[in-house]
C-alpha cells in the first residue's frame, strides 16, 4: 500500500493513496466567508467545485504557507454505496514524497482526541513517525452535509 | 445405441423387462401348475364316470350270470322230464326281466337215450313270450358258437354281440354255461345252458352320460367291435381297428389293442367325432373283458384355466401399461430437473450467464413449493453457487479491467505532460548553458579591460615614479581612466542582468523539478491504484521523483552560486565607484596638488591593489560560469535518463495494455445479466 506524505509543523503524517484522485498544484481558491474551521476555500477543479480543507491549519492551527511544495491533494471521500462520487480537496505542505507500506507496519497511537477523530495509526519509517490520516473522518458528518450542500449548490450556480 | 437414449427410456425398459421376466415366470408357473390340477382333476372325474358306468353294466351282466349259474346248477342236479325243464325254462324267463331269451341245450342222447335233440327256447319277442324248439337237423345247434365255445373251453362264457337270427334288430349278447353230469366219480359234458340279454338299455345308459358339451363315453367288444357309441354309424358295424385303419391312425389303432387287452389308461388323443384333441380314459369290464372308453375335450375342461389365464393376462397387460406410465411419470419427474440444470450448464459453458441464472431462478421458483432435499436440489443449488460466483466474478473483472484502462489512460496523460515537462527542461538547460557562456565571454572581457586598466595605471606608476614631468599628461591619464570607469560600470551592470537571466532560468528548472515531483506523486498513487500490475510503473514513478529532485538540488547549488557572483559583482560595482570617486579627487589633487606626487604614486599604487581584487573578483566569476557550465552538463545528463525512464515506462504501460486486453478478451466471453 502506499502513503502521501505530507508535513504540517515539524510533524509528518501520510494520506493512504487508494482513494486519492489527484495531487494539483496550489491554485487561488474561492474564499469563502463565514466558512467553518479549517476550511481554505473552494477549488475548480476540472470544472468541478470541491471544498477544500487546510490540514495544516486543522493540526496546527497555522494555516499552509504558500510554496511550491504545498498542494491540494484531492480526494473521494463519498461512502461505498454512493453513487456519485464526493470529492474533498486537501491543503498541505511538503507533499513531495510516498512510502509503500503494509497494515501490519501501523501501530495504534494509543492517544484518542475526541475532537480529531481522522488521526489514524503510526507508523514509523528511516527517518521519522507517520500517522495516517483518515480523509473520510476530517470533517464531522453535519458540517459534511453542509459543505458538499454547498458544494452542489456552487456547481449548479 | 443405449446409451444415447434417455435415462426415461432406460430405466422403463429396465424395470419393465425385469418385470414382464418376473410376471413371465409366476405365469408360466401358475398355467403349469394349474394344467396339471386340472388334469389330475379331469383323470380322477373320468375314473369315477368310467367306474360308475362299468359298475351298472356289470350289474347287469352278473345278474345274468347269477340267473344261468343258478339254472345250470338246477338242470345238473335235476334229472327231470322234458316237460318239467320246458316249463322251468318258461319260468326263469318269465321271472327274470333282464333276459329277453334262454336255452336249455343238451348233448345228443344225454337226457334220454331216444332223444338226439333237445334244446327249448323261449324269448320276449316284441315284449311276447315265444317259444321255438330249436332242437332239429335245420338249426343244427350243435355247431353254433354259443354252444360250442363253452364244450370245448369248461366254462362259462360271454358271447360277441350279435343281431338277433329270429328277427328284429335287437343287438344281443349271450352267456352261456355248461352243465355236466356226475357219475362214475367223474363229470361228463352234458349240455349247454344260456341266457340272452338285450342291449338296448346301453343306448339309454351312453346317452345319459354327458362329459361337459362334446364329450361322450364308448364301449367296445373283446374284438374291438363298437357296441356302443353316440355315432350310430359305427355301432355293430365297424370295429375301432377297421376306423383307425381307415383314418390311418396308429395312435388309435395301439390303443385299440390296449383296451382290447384290458388295460388300464388316461392318454392324450384325437376325438373320432370332433377330431378336437381329448383326453381318453379306457378301463376293461371284468365279466366279459369288453373295454369302456370315457373321452374328454381338452379345449372344455381347460376352458376354466384359459379363461383365468386370459385374465390374467389381460389384467398383466393393465398392469404393465399402469407401471409404465408410473415409471415414465417418475422418470420424467427425476429426469426433468436434470435437463434444466444440463441447459444451465451449456449455457454457462457458452457464456451466456445471464441466460444460465435466468434458468437455475426459474427452477428455484419452482422447487419452492415442494420440499424436497434430493440430489437434484444439491446439484441445482451447486450449480447456482457457481453461476453466482462466475457472474461476481466475470462483473468483478469487467470493473477492474474498466479501472486498469482509466489508470492506464490517466497514466498515458501523465507521461506526455512529463515528457513536455522534460523536453522543456532540456530546452531552459540548453538557454542556461548558453547564458552561462555568454558570462564567461563577459568576464573574459572584463579581464582584459581590466588588465588593460591594470597596464594603464602601472603606466602611471611608472610615470609618476619616473618622476615624470608634466602633470598634463598625468591629467591625460587620469581623464582616460576617468573614460574607463562607465564601460567597467556598463559591463557589471551587464553581468548583473545577466545573473538575473540565469535567476529566471533557474526558477524554470525549480518549476519543472516541481512539476516533475507532482507528476510522479500522481502516477505513484495511480500505479498503486492499479494494484499489481502497476508495480513496474511504481518503480519508474519513484525513478522519475529522485530524478526531480536532484534537479532540485541542482537548482540550488546554481541559486547559490548566482548568489556569490552577485556579492562578487557587487563587491566589484562598489571597488569601481569607489575608484572613481577616488579617482576624481586624485584628478583634483593632481590639478590642485602638482606637488604631491609621491602621494599620487602610492595612491597609484594603492589603485593598482585595487586592480587586483576587480582582477581576483573577475576570476571568481569566470570560475563560477564554468561551474554553472558544469552543472548544465549534470542538468542535461539527467534529463536524457529522464527520458530513457520515460521510455521505459511507455514499455512498461504497453505491456499493461496488452495485459488488461488479454484479460477482458477472456473475460468477454460470459456475458454478465444486465
């Protein structure tokens, strides 16, 4: 399996790629005023709208610093039995590399934030800890609806 | 042959052949069994008839006997007028109603020694007493074979039938006993008594004996002569020897001689009326050694047992058309199952799966009411399973292979914009190499100026040290240095734009380093995506990637060392202001100030110093363009093993192609229910 990683702080963490779209470069985005926590703004992307989250600024409150090396990671976080597909982009810095991995390499991180539910399993690699991050799980299922409600509702404007 | 029939078809001719072998051998069994009850039955009921009717005749004929046994003892013991036996004869015909005649016969001269004749005789002729002398030379009874028959044997015997001589057609036989004389303690022949009886009363007794419809009773004499029989014809006239003989037939002929023998016997044969095949009884009468046969119709006393073997048959037959129909009922219910799930199977084996589940849900939806839990179910529930199993199958690989395609077309996409992508970075390198020459021949030329300048000043050296004289042409000098200044300002401000020249190629290269990144990031995730077929591209992504950055680091050491020849040309823009500046005040002093000379001259020397730093900044530069050469020599090597990876990995995607072609050619042979 393979993981995207990415680093926010001095801290990395990896995207599993089975469900990643596409990496694009950073593009302008659309601001979108009042938008909840974490949210960077709204992406063309392919003539389609995806919201798109900020990881850095959910893990470290610091939004991602403008770099070449910062991209939008655009992933399907739709459920299995979707028919459409529901695509999230994701904001983050130094997205240059992937490690192939296995499930067994991943260990429990044994620390339950209740307010972080996507941070996933650790693994380590030749120079530091990873943690998985689980893209389906960044957004709670309310503020979910309303984004892609959003979302929709930009596509059909 | 068989085995290409049904499975009905065998197992009917199966069954019903092993049956119709069974049925056959309990028929065969029962006719036999029963023919011989029915044989043994027809045998013991002739024996009774034969026995009763031979009973009443010998009644008879020993009530006959006991009458002339009586009558020759009485006339032996008696010797009596002729008058008294006449009358005595009378008598015992009168008395005995069986006797139609009798005859009191005696040796000639044997009564009395003057009578050569005596033989009364008195008969019921036409229910009439008669009486006939029959002792006369005509008659002559002397000769007649009643007469004569018991002289010569010593006793008792039962004439042949016969017609009666005086007339009418009674058919008589007659018993005739001899009576002797005791004298002299010896016995002499002394006559003859007889008794005839008529033989009507046979007619009556044959007629009332009935054998079932045809069948009849016979007697014949100890000759074979027919005396009685239903057929008129032969009574009296013919002999059972002259018909066998007549009709040819040996059979009847032996047993013509075994019952004139007085045998015993129950034979097959052939009915002399009806020809129709019988069963003969024969037994002998005792008294007289006549034979009495009791024929049987075997066509009637077996018709009982036909009529119950025809039953038999027929309700077999039922039997056998009812098991028949039983069995192919079964059959065809065990069979039927079979033949849908052999479709199933073919349509499976033909690809048409859709076709297959349609058939296999047909025969569940039909099962259902029953409840069954057979091998059939099994085998359907079996072949349900794997008609399932091949549909998630077969729909399974059409997606992936939908999924490989679109990675595939995803990653085509990614490798053409990589190879723009490199194409163009071989394109900025090639700009960059020649920008970095270019600064090369700048710098040279700035060399040269420099040395020239360099000369210039140790003129004035020379000249100042030389102590030489006119200030004017100090002057001269100094203003031709002061010309100097602006081309040596003109050429740094040159190399600095070309440093930003070599700033904008770099962050090209830095760009297309990046792009490179995120090109192979995306065609990682998507061989991975791809699953095992993309780990060959994976390979040549993460190849691709290291590439990229060392592009990237190379870039780098290029900002670095455009960052030093800046500070260098910067340290050199400074040494020039401040040596015009220096310059002008010297210019100033050499107006103002003819006498400082020696001044002049350190200062002079002093600028030479100065040269020498511009020269040393000079070689810095020239050395730095050299190394930039350098790295766009490193620059462009990389991209050519860019492109060789490139190719590589357009091989390595062909052969995926292929693969998934392969795979969904094959796959395209079941079609998946819509």
């Amino acid at each position: 399996m393979l993981l995207l990683i990415f680093q926010s702080g001095e801290d990395r963490y990896g995207l599993d790629a089975s469900r990643i779209i596409e990496v694009v470069p950073l593009a302008s985005l659309k601001h979108v005023p009042h938008a909840p926590e974490g949210m960077a703004g709204l992406l063309n992307y392919r003539g389609t709208i995806v919201p798109v989250m900020d990881l850095s600024a959910l893990l470290t409150g610091t939004p991602s610093r403008a770099r070449l090396s910062t991209r939008i990671v655009l992933v399907d976080v739709s459920p299995e039995d979707s028919p459409a597909p529901r695509i999230l982009g994701f904001m983050a810095e130094r997205v240059t590399e992937t490690i192939r991995y296995r499930e067994q390499d991943l260990q429990v991180s044994g620390v339950a934030v209740p307010g972080a539910p996507y941070l996933g399993k650790i693994m380590l690699d030749q120079y530091a800890m990873v943690q998985r991050i689980d893209p389906a799980a960044v957004i709670p299922e309310s503020l979910k609806a309303t984004l892609f409600a959003l979302a929709k509702e930009s596509n059909h404007d | 042959m068989h085995s290409q029939q049904s499975i009905t078809f065998q197992l009917s001719l199966l069954i019903i052949s092993s049956v119709a072998l069974i049925f056959a051998l309990v028929f065969g069994y029962n006719y036999y069994i029963s023919r011989q009850l029915v044989m043994q039955g027809v045998e013991r009921e002739a024996q009774q008839i034969a026995r009763a009717t031979l009973k009443r005749i010998e009644t008879v004929l020993y009530s006959v006997q006991k009458v002339v046994q009586g009558m020759s003892q009485t006339v032996q013991n008696m010797a009596c007028p002729q008058q008294d036996l006449v009358r005595y004869l009378k008598a015992v015909v009168e008395s005995n109603p069986e006797v139609y005649g009798s005859v009191i016969a005696f040796e000639p001269y044997t009564l009395a020694s003057d009578v050569q004749y005596f033989c009364p005789y008195y008969c019921k002729q036409d229910g009439k007493l008669t009486y006939v002398d029959l002792g006369n030379a005509s008659y002559n009874y002397l000769n007649w074979a009643w007469y004569t028959t018991p002289k010569s044997n010593n006793c008792a015997v039962w004439s042949d039938p016969y017609f009666d001589e005086g007339g009418g057609n009674i058919v008589l036989t007659t018993y005739s006993v001899p009576f002797y004389a005791m004298r002299d303690a010896g016995k002499r022949f002394q006559g003859v008594v007889t008794a005839d009886l008529s033989l009507d009363w046979l007619k009556d007794l044959f007629a009332s004996i009935r054998i079932y419809q045809t069948g009849y009773a016979f007697l014949i004499s100890n000759k074979g002569t027919f005396i009685a029989h239903p057929d008129a014809a032969l009574v009296m006239k013919e002999t059972i020897f002259s018909v066998a003989n007549k009709r040819k037939n040996l059979l009847l002929e032996q047993v013509g001689r075994r019952m004139v023998n007085g045998d015993t016997g129950f034979i097959p044969m052939k009915c002399l009326l009806t020809n129709k095949d019988c069963f003969l009884y024969y037994a002998p009468l005792a008294a007289n050694g006549w034979s009495l046969g009791v024929l049987f119709p075997r066509a009637e006393f077996m018709a009982d047992v036909n009529r119950l073997n025809q039953v038999v048959l027929i309700l077999t037959a039922i039997g056998f058309f009812l098991l028949l129909a039983v069995i192919i009922l079964v059959a065809r219910s065990i069979t039927r199952p079979l033949t849908r799930l052999t479709e199933a199977a073919e349509a499976v084996a033909e690809g048409r799966l859709g076709d297959a589940s349609r058939l296999a849900q047909e025969m569940a939806g039909r099962a259902a009411g029953r409840k069954v839990r057979n091998e059939v179910l099994r085998l359907r529930q079996a072949i349900t399973t794997m008609i399932h199993s091949l549909e998630s199958v077969v729909s399974q690989m059409g997606k992936s292979g939908v999924l490989v395609t679109a990675s595939r077309a995803q990653i085509d996409t990614s490798a053409r914009q990589l190879e723009s992508a490199v194409t163009q970075q071989a394109a900025s390198i090639n700009e960059a190499g020649a920008t970095s020459k270019e600064i090369s021949t700048t710098t040279q030329q700035l060399a040269q100026t420099m040395d020239q300048v360099t000369q210039s000043a140790t003129e004035t050296a020379t000249l100042a040290g030389g102590g030489v004289t006119s200030l004017a042409d100090m002057k001269t000098a100094v203003q031709s240095l002061m010309e100097s200044t602006p081309q040596i300002a003109a050429k740094l401000g040159l190399i600095s734009q070309k440093t930003s020249n070599i700033n904008q190629v770099v962050v090209t290269i830095v760009k297309v380093a990046n792009q490179t990144n995120l090109l192979s990031l995306n065609a990682s995730i998507e061989a991975d995506k791809a699953g095992e077929y993309g780990l060959g591209f994976s390979v040549v992504a993460s190849e691709i990637r290291r590439l990229a950055d060392q592009t990237a680091v190379a870039a780098l050491d290029i900002e670095n060392m455009v960052a030093e020849m800046r500070t260098a040309v910067s340290e050199g823009v400074a040494a020039v202001g401040n040596y015009t500046s220096q310059a002008q005040i010297s210019s100033e002093k050499i107006v103002k100030l003819s006498d400082d000379l020696s001044r002049i001259i350190d200062q002079t020397q002093q600028l030479s110093a100065r040269f020498e730093t511009v020269n040393e900044s000079m070689q810095t530069q020239s050395q730095g363009a050299r190394q930039i050469n350098e790295a766009m020599e490193q620059l462009g090597e990389t991209a050519r093993l860019t492109h060789d990876a490139l190719s590589e990995f357009k091989k390595v995607t062909e052969q995926m192609s292929d693969a998934v072609c392969g795979l969904q050619s094959e796959v395209a042979r079941f079609s998946v229910r819509a």
